[in-house]
C-alpha cells in the first residue's frame, strides 16, 4: 500500500481555517443564544422566552437548549460510525463535510429569527426545532474535521502539527466571534437601525458567511486521499462503541473532559452577562477582552509544542486544570478587586489564557495517541468513533454547563441582582478541580 504524503504547510493551514469556521458559528450560538433569548436588564433588548421555573430550579431556555445539546450527543456517535465506515472514491471524511457547511450555516441563522418580537411560546418551538436541524449539519462537520487529526497527522510530530492548526483556528473563530456586538454597532451607525435584537440580527448573518467560506476551504482544498491512509472500519456501530467505552484510558479521559467542558460552557454562556453585569462594560468590551485573550493563548502555542517533546501530557495537563480552577474562583470576586473594572476583566483573561492553550492542543493528541494504540493492537481504524464519542462527552458537559448557567441566573443576573452570575464561578472552580483528580487515574 502506497504510503500517504505528508500535508504541506499551506493545506495544514487550510486545515487550521475549518476550525475557525466551524469555531465561529459555535461560539456565536454558545455566547449570544441565551443572551438573545433571556438578555439582562440594561442590554437594550427584552425577553423572548419566559423565565417560568419548573421543579424550582429548571427554566424554559435551560431546557430548551439543554434538549438541543443531548440530541447532537446522541447523533455524533452514528455520524462518526457513518464517517469509519464510507468507503466513498474521495475519502471518508471531506465529503461529510461539503455536504455539511450551507446547512449549518443556514440553520444558525435562523436560530436568531424567532417568529415574535417578544415573549411567546411560538419561540420555544421555534428553538427546539431548528436547533435539532444545526447540531445535526454541525456533527455532520466537526466530527471528520476531528477525526482528520490522527489521519493527517502520520508523520513523526504530525498529530501535535495539525492539532495545534485546529486549536489556532478555534481560538481566532471564538475570539472573532466576540466581534459580533461591533458590526451590530456598525449596522446600527451606517443604517440608522435603533433596534438592537435587528442589528444584532445582521451582524450574525455577516459572521455566518465568513464562517461558512471558512469551512469550504478545506473541504474542498484537501485531498484525502493524498494526504491520508485510505482505511475503512467494517466493524458495526456497536462493536466500535463498546470497544470505545472499554477502553479504560478513553473513559478517564473522556470523564474528566466532561467536567471541564462543563466548566467552559458556563463560562463561554456567562462571557456576556459578566461583561455587563459584573464589570458594567459595554458589549463592545468582549470583543478587546477576547482579543487579548487571544494574543496571549497563541503566544503560548509555541511553547505548549516545546513541552509536548519534553515533559509528561499527563502532568501538564493535570497542572492546567488546577489553573483553572484560580481562574472560575476569580469570578466570584469579579467587579469587587481595588482596581479598575475593565482591569478586572483584562487580568482574567491573561490569567486564563495561559492554562487554555495548553487545554486547547493537549487533549486532540491524546486522543489521537489513543485511536492510534487502538488501531494498532485491533487492526481497525477507529478515528471517527473515538473523537465522536470525545465530542458525545464534551457535549454532555457543555449541555450541563448551559444549564447549570441558566439555572444560576435564577438567583440573580442583573447590575446589583448579581449572585447567580457570580456562583457560576465557583461551580466551574469546582468542576475543574473534579477533572484535575480524575485525570490523575489516566495511564500514559
């Protein structure tokens, strides 16, 4: 068998483009769905959904966007079987993808559309609807986007290259998307518009069609065949589950990921409201706190590379979490330090964006590592399968962390009607420190 070519740094980069499209739309929905939908008192904006708490504790958009959540969970591992399995003439994974872009696209478009202009439950319909449609196409992209990290990267150092491209482009995608509240700004200055839900409402249309050009890019520039082992997994979807689910290192793995996707999904939803409840900052503001964050992550990228050659993943990554764990603690006093409070929100960011580089390249190339094992000791390409179940656990974390937010803000998500915004804080310093002590059981 004709041994694949090595990615040349330009397709590499394409690569690394894909994530941030992909990255861009997940992040719009992830920071401004429930900001949207439920926005706090001095946004300019009024409720779209209502606020009625069932079991004392569950609200209407935590359900809602907690049902969309576990219905992707619950596709991904089909979508990955689906993917190990085709044996179409152009690979297994890139024509998933094209199939994959103007749908997602689309439909995360029209999550920002509901039928009313104000509280009605034709809004809770429409959001449970659509949603299922956009995570569907979004597990249709992400999922072979994923598992294109072990493929591609075959060659010596390759995974830690082409993950690191994926993990550049996610954080430029997260940090882009920070943009938004801007060219709703600029859409409010060059057209006169005085509602902010409309402004609001073109800027994310603008931002989904960089991002879907975005995710063209590979998927049209990469030849899998080329650049990619041309396996196909003949197991069925149930022996690649339990394979997967017996795998003792994956499931300490995927555990203690799901505790700390949790922590980020209530981190990445709360990222608005900390902005203008507990610093009292403009929208705008994100977008220069984001940017920070960004060049500070990306600075540690190269370092993270170094690290990887010298010293054990394990222990950096047990190290990050516990960093983490300072940095939801942080929350809790946000707003209350002796110094200026957009100082406050540039600090934490700093300080976050050292541990989340780290987190942001490490877990793709353990879990690339452990496919990589599979394959060897099965004679079974099991690529798909385990980052689909990777992406199962993460989503049942980031599902928990929507939630759990928007129960949170129940107890107070307002300027002086803060509490709930500032226990999110040490929900996700705990469950940082839950991920740091499984992962202690991760055998490398």
């Amino acid at each position: 068998m004709q041994q694949p070519e090595r990615i040349p740094l330009r397709k590499l980069i394409y690569y690394g483009i894909g994530g941030f499209g992909w990255s861009l739309s997940i992040n719009i929905i992830t920071v401004y769905l429930l900001y949207f939908y439920l926005p706090p008192s001095n946004s300019g904006m009024k409720n779209l959904v209502s606020q009625t708490v069932y079991l004392g504790v569950f609200n209407i958009i935590a359900i809602i966007l907690a049902s969309g959540r576990l219905f992707d969970a619950v596709v991904d591992p089909l979508i990955a079987q689906f993917s190990d399995r085709s044996k179409n003439p152009l690979g297994r994974r890139i024509p998933l993808m094209r199939w994959a872009v103007l749908p997602m696209s689309f439909f995360s478009v029209l999550l920002f559309f509901p039928p009313v202009h104000g509280e009605s439950p034709s809004n809770i319909l429409w959001l449970c609807a659509v949603q299922l449609f956009y995570y569907f196409s979004f597990g249709l992209y992400v999922i072979p986007h994923n598992a294109l990290i072990a493929e591609l990267g075959h060659y010596e150092g390759g995974k830690m290259h082409v993950s690191t491209a994926q993990a550049v482009g996610f954080i430029v995608g997260a940090a882009f998307s920070s943009v938004t509240p801007m060219f709703a700004d600029a859409f409010e200055h060059w057209f006169v518009i005085t509602n902010r839900m409309q402004s609001l409402q073109y800027a994310i249309i603008v931002m989904n069609c960089i991002g879907a050009l975005a995710m063209a890019l590979p998927a049209f520039a990469i030849d899998e065949k080329k650049y990619c082992n041309p396996a196909v997994n003949e197991e069925s979807i149930w022996q690649s589950l339990s394979k997967a689910l017996r795998n003792k290192n994956f499931l300490v793995f995927a555990l203690a990921d799901c505790a700390y996707f949790t922590s980020i999904g209530i981190i990445t939803t709360g990222l608005m409201y900390y902005t203008k409840s507990l610093m009292l900052q403009e929208e705008s503001t994100g977008t220069i706190l984001m940017g920070i964050m960004v060049v500070v992550t990306l600075i540690f990228y190269p370092i993270v590379n170094v690290a990887e050659r010298k010293f054990s993943k394990k222990r950096m990554m047990i190290l990050s979490l516990l960093a983490m764990v300072a940095v939801f603690g942080a929350i809790f006093y946000l707003g209350k330090f002796p110094f200026s409070l957009f100082m406050q929100g540039v600090m934490l960011m700093v300080i976050f964006a050292v541990p989340d580089s780290f987190l942001g390249i490490l877990p793709n190339t353990v879990i690339a590592d452990i496919a990589e094992e599979d394959a060897k000791r099965t004679g079974q390409n099991n690529e798909g399968m385990y980052f689909g179940m990777r992406a199962l656990f993460q989503k049942f974390g980031q599902t928990m962390g929507i939630m759990i937010f928007a129960m949170l803000t129940l107890y107070g998500k307002d300027p002086g009607n803060d509490f709930g915004l500032r226990l999110s804080g040490v929900v996700g310093a705990v469950l940082c420190l839950s991920a740091a002590l499984v992962y202690t059981r991760y055998k490398e």
